[in-house]
C-alpha cells in the first residue's frame, strides 16, 4: 500500500522535466496572477515551499486544514502540501459562503484556511475572516491582495525549503471533502489515502489512462469527480493534468484542441447541446479525445451513439463523494444505448455492490424490482463526521440513497439501471444541492408558514431548484422575498431558489411525509 505524496514523489522520479500540471489560459479572469505551466519537478518544488509556509504557520500532521480556491494550479498543489506533511486538506467549493464556512470549520475542527482574493468575490477575504474569527483560526492568502492577520503564501521563485517529513500511513485520512444530505447541513466525507488510491486504480484500469494521457478538468478540484476522478489518477499514470474553472465553453473548446486533450469530463447537457451544434463541434479538433465521461443526469442514448459515431466513446460513471462507484464503458458495455442507460456491477477485487428492498429488506438477484443500491469494499469511506452511523445497514454496506434495477441482460456481468434518487438531492449544473438546508433556511421567514424544494428540469443544467410555499395569515412571499432573505443567511448562489409557486397546502401522504413527486409534475 502507498500514499498521495508517495504517488507525486514516484511521477517526479520517473519524469522530473515533464509537464504535470498547467493553468487554464483565461486564469487572470477568475484568479490572481498569470497562467503556470509546471513540469513534475516544478511541482514537487512548488508543493515543499507550501508545505513547509503551512509548518510555519503552525500546521501539525493530523490537522486538518481548509482550502477554499479556485482551479488554478495553487489547488492541487495545496492539496498535495497537506498530503506531504501529514495534515488534512478539506477543501471547500468556491461556491460556499460563511454559512457553509462556519458549519464546515465546526464540523471538521480546521483552525486553518487557505484562500485568495477572487475577482467575483470583493468581500472574500473580509467576510471569511470574520468566520474565522469566530473559531480562533488562521488564514492563508495566495496573491498580492491580503488582509491584515493573514499569512501570504506564494509559489516559489527557486529551490523551496523541504517540510519536516512526515511519514503517513495508507489508512491516515488525506481529506475531508463535502457532500449535501437530508440532514439540512453539508456533511463532512473523510477519506484515507487507501480509499482515494483504490477509487482511482478502477478509474484508471477501466479507462485504460496511461503516462502518454493530457487530461481536462473542469470540475472543481474539491470533491470525488475532481478529485478521486481527476487529481489522483493523474498522479498515480504520470500523466499531464490541464486546469478549466467550470466552466466556459470557448475557453473549454480552445484547451480540447491546443492541448491535444486525450481525456475529459463533461456534465450531459454539454454533451447534448455540442453534439445539436455541428458547425461549432467541426471547428474544434477533437482529433486526440479517446474518452469522454459524464453523469450526474441520466444519459441520452442518442447523445452517446451520436459521440461513438464520431469516434469518441462516452463513459457513463455514477458515483458520491462516499466512494460508491460504476463505471460503463465501451469494454463492459459495448452497445451504446445500453450504456447510456446501465452500470455494470464492479468486479474490482473486494468492491461489492448489492441491491436490497426497502420494504423487506431482501437482496435483490432478479431484474424487475427496485431497490436501494449499495456498496462495501476498500473504496468506500468509514462514515460522516459527528454521524450515528445510519448511513451504513447491519452488514456495514454504505446505503447510497440511490434507487436502481437490475437490467434484463445477457451479458458476463450484472446491470443495473438507474430509477430515481431516494436521498432528496437537485442536481444543478453538477453541483448537489440539500433540498432540506435550504427549506430550512425559507422556513425560517415570517411569511413562511411551510414550504417544500423541489428540482424542476433545465435543457442546460438539468435541475434548477424551485420553492412551494405555504405562506403565513395575512402574507405574500415572493422569489424575490425568499432570495433576498436567502442571501442574507450568506448561502452559495447556486443554491438559491429560481422559481417559486404559492400553494394552499403541500400534499402528503398517510403518515405526513410530503409528496413531492406530485409537487415536481406540476413543472413537468
């Protein structure tokens, strides 16, 4: 068994000259500075000065440390300063505010935080040090723009001093990443350097990644798809890891064809809307792409022959931040229709999924029933912070929230197909949001006497999040009522309500519970 760093120093052994890591070319729009190319020796140079600004700064092995920054090269290489020194990288989307903030450095018990200045954000460094405040934590700042109290860190210009080495075990948790949840709040995932390692040996077996790969990442470096699906399958082939803050389409477009792009990720409705646009598809060279990945949404059988008849194969992927994971490729699924809409169980040693009824807590062998899936194995974490453990059943199986069938197949593998969502999530534009935080929040307003969110569909993001209200006697809330009460609480603006419908009462069922598959089919 290894860990992070020991990947990073191995890719830097191998092909200290390399190019490892470089800067989407529109960086100067979203970040401080100009765009790095860096070469794997770079690299390992830029990650000891940051480790070793962190030892300074009072950061110990075992702490764990928040990062909040954009995908510019300052991320990873935070994130592998953590891994170096022992320390846990608990990296934040930049989406998130104070709310989130607080809730996260509560949780997670980080008394450190890195961030930077950012040019849609003009009170960041104010308003995160006023959360900090609170905690007796300490900031971090990467850029020329700071704030009094907080450590500037800077990319080194020459040989960097090298950390106190500390030496990790694969079972030592590398990072705590966020997922949303019924429970109303982000929950904390920690995971081990082992679980991110087997995560990313099924990831880069199926997809048959190699040192030769120049992968694209546009989503945020913080959670499993950028993390489990992108950073460490990049340090574990050696390959070259090419920036994108999510996203801009242009930008996106130009790296695919300047950088000889061989491998990438892209949510549904781009792939659907690229394949509708001919003419802007024929002017990109996609001559290098091998694969695509998607999910998040279900995907367009018509979408995913359409890309296979341009010699591109579109690999289905469905999986959380907790390391439940299937992959369908052209390997496992050849039929592209087929993959657009089936999973083929994991066959990685020790990774085990099954599927159990809900009402009579059977397993699940024959196709035609539905049931919750859910996974045990070395890629699956060992529970939230602060949980009661229900988020595993009694054989210590992860309960995923995920409701699938087994396909009626022919194939040597198991298929399951994909039913619905248990777990109250919206999907907007790939980013989670907990229908219960922020029905908690609205409920929370005078002219709210109940209220229920619910996911309303979008050609170009696939969810948007919608608001019923109930409204209290003698009221009349409105979205921009609710909004505007919403951004006071300081939430991320993703997760802000876009559409909102006044109703008389919400509908529920014999034992109270909303039903809010009635609630969704009045916006169909």
């Amino acid at each position: 068994m290894t860990t992070l760093d020991v990947l990073l120093q191995q890719a830097v052994a191998a092909h200290p000259d390399s190019e490892a890591l470089v800067d989407a070319p529109n960086r100067a729009s979203f970040f401080t500075g100009e765009p790095q190319r860096l070469t794997w020796g770079d690299l390992d140079n830029a990650v000891n000065g940051v480790a070793s600004a962190l030892q300074a700064g009072g950061v110990n092995a075992g702490d764990a440390v928040a990062i909040q920054l954009p995908n510019a090269v300052e991320l990873p290489i935070s994130l592998m300063a953590c891994f170096r020194i022992g320390a846990v990288a608990t990296p934040f989307p930049i989406q998130h505010r104070e709310h989130e903030l607080r809730h996260g450095l509560g949780t997670s018990g980080a008394r450190h935080l890195i961030t930077a200045a950012r040019p849609d954000r003009d009170d960041l460094l104010v308003a995160s040090m006023g959360v900090l405040a609170e905690f007796d934590a300490a900031m971090f700042t990467f850029g020329t723009t700071t704030i009094d109290g907080a450590t500037v860190l800077a990319l080194p210009d020459g040989p960097a001093s090298v950390p106190t080495g500390h030496i990790a075990h694969p079972s030592d948790v590398a990072t705590i990443c966020w997922t949303s949840g019924t429970t109303g709040t982000p929950k904390g995932v920690p995971r081990a350097h082992s679980m991110w390692l087997a995560s990313s040996d099924s990831q880069v077996t199926e997809l048959e990644l190699t040192a030769d790969e120049r992968i694209l990442c546009p989503f945020p470096v913080v959670n499993m798809a950028g993390i489990g699906g992108m950073l460490v399958p990049w340090l574990q082939t050696g390959s070259a890891l090419f920036l994108h803050h999510p996203i801009d389409l242009p930008v996106f477009l130009g790296q695919i064809s300047s950088e000889a792009i061989s491998y990438t990720v892209a949510p549904p409705p781009l792939l659907n809307m690229l394949l509708r646009n001919e003419a802007m598809l024929d002017s990109v060279d996609m001559s290098h792409i091998r694969k695509i990945s998607s999910g998040s949404a279900p995907l367009a059988p018509w979408m995913v022959e359409g890309w296979q008849e341009r010699g591109i194969e579109i690999v289905n992927v469905f999986g959380s931040n907790e390391g439940a994971a299937m992959l369908s490729t052209m390997a496992t699924v050849p039929d592209p229709a087929e993959r657009a809409r089936f999973f083929p169980a994991p066959q990685r040693l020790g990774i085990e999924a099954r599927l159990m009824d809900l009402e009579t807590g059977e397993e699940i062998t024959e196709s035609g029933r539905q049931g919750e899936l859910r996974f045990g194995g070395p890629t699956i974490f060992n529970g939230y912070l602060q949980s009661d453990g229900s988020e595993f059943d009694e054989h210590g199986y992860y309960r995923t929230g995920d409701i699938f069938e087994i396909a009626d197949s022919k194939g040597p593998r198991r298929l399951y197909q994909f039913v619905d969502r248990a777990k109250d999530i919206i999907i907007r534009g790939g980013m989670n949001v907990s229908a219960a935080e922020i029905e908690a929040l609205i409920s929370a307003h005078e002219a709210v006497a109940e209220c229920a969110v619910v996911a309303y569909p979008d050609d170009d993001l696939g969810e948007r999040v919608g608001v019923f209200v109930v409204a209290a006697p003698d009221t009349e809330p409105t979205l921009e009522v609710v909004v505007d009460h919403l951004r006071a609480q300081k939430i991320a603006s993703y997760k802000l309500p876009e559409r909102l419908e006044t109703i008389d009462a919400l509908p529920r069922n014999p034992v109270g519970k909303v039903v809010k598959v009635d609630l969704r089919a009045r916006w169909q």
